[in-house]
C-alpha cells in the first residue's frame, strides 16, 4: 500500500515528538548540571549552558517544522504542484548538464 501525501506529512508528528523530547531533555538536564556545578571548581558551567543552548535551538527547529508541516497540510494542491516544478527543474537541470560538450583537454585554445 503506498501511502498519501496526507499521511506522509502526518508522520512528521512522529518526529516532532522526538524533538520535543530532545529539546526538553536538553534544556532540562543542562539547567541541572548548572545548577549542580554552582560553586564547585572547575565548574564547567559552559558546557551546560551549551547544552541549554540545543535545547532551545531543537525546540527553534520543531516550530519551523511544524509550521510548514501545518501550511503543507493546509495548501496540499499547492505544495504538490510546487514539488512537481522542482522535480521538473532538477530534472531538466541534470538533463542540460550532462549534455554540454567537453572542452578540449590539450591545450585548450592554441593560436
């Protein structure tokens, strides 16, 4: 059975909940080693300010992605019909490269 575009772009649900918990676990355990690295030395309080870091640029990530999934889902004909003319482009793309001829490899232009 092959599946629609609907369930396709529904599938992304799936992902965004992996990056949800990504992100959260991210946030969460770096605020954690922060707060447990406070007065302690070498305190490597950087590396958990890194971690929150990702944490919240994961989370950055999942709003995009969830936001041209719902548009994706919401204008279905017109991101079809878009995916149809880059497809097309790519493809009369790979068509014109590879038919342009070779340039002479001996000397090129000799006067």
């Amino acid at each position: 059975m092959i599946p629609t575009t609907t369930q396709v772009l529904a599938f992304f649900n799936l992902f965004a909940g992996i990056m949800l918990t990504a992100s959260i676990g991210l946030f969460i355990g770096g605020f954690i080693i922060y707060l447990v690295r406070l007065g302690t030395w070498p305190t490597y309080r950087e590396s958990a300010v890194q971690l929150m870091m990702w944490g919240v640029s994961i989370l950055f990530t999942l709003v995009l992605v969830l936001a041209v999934q719902q548009f994706l889902l919401d204008h279905l004909m017109v991101a079809v019909v878009i995916g149809a003319l880059i497809i097309i482009a790519l493809v009369i793309w790979a068509l014109a490269s590879s038919a342009k001829p070779e340039e002479k490899r001996n000397g090129g232009d000799r006067r």
